[in-house]
C-alpha cells in the first residue's frame, strides 16, 4: 500500500497525534490489541507499542489503522476515491 492522496497524510497525521492524545484508545475500546493486530497485519507488540506512546507507526500502518477507526466510526479519515 502506497501513500497516494493528501487526504491519506492527513489521515496518517491525525492518527498519530489521536495516539499520542490517548484519542484511539478510547475509540478502540472494546477490541483487543491482537484484534488490531489482526485487522491492519502488524504485530500485538507494536499496538501495544502505538497505544503506550513508546513507539509510532510508520504510514503505512497509521493509514491502516486509520481505515481501521474509519469502518469501525463511520466517519471518513481515509479519502475512498481509489
């Protein structure tokens, strides 16, 4: 996966500060770190990471997170003109 569209950087951007906020955990809530896992193909340990704030994802894997919060919110973060 590519990062094509700006709306996809900004999706990426504001999964990142959502994590450093605390904001996707709480929209997160009710699944467990290997569901995440699961669903965006990383590992439990770097969720985990992601969720403690020890780490950041790379794009690539903050834009599947974000289409991730986006089926699971049904608010748009990730352009759909693909």
């Amino acid at each position: 996966m590519k990062v094509k569209a700006y709306a996809d950087i900004t999706a990426i951007a504001r999964v990142r500060r959502e994590l450093q906020t605390g904001e996707v955990r709480a929209k997160l809530q009710g699944l467990s770190q290997q569901e995440i896992a699961n669903a965006i193909g990383c590992t439990q340990a770097s969720v985990c990471h992601w969720l403690m704030g020890t780490r950041r994802p790379g794009a690539e894997f903050a834009l599947r997170l974000a289409r991730l919060l986006d089926a699971l919110s049904g608010e748009p973060l990730v352009s759909r003109d693909r």
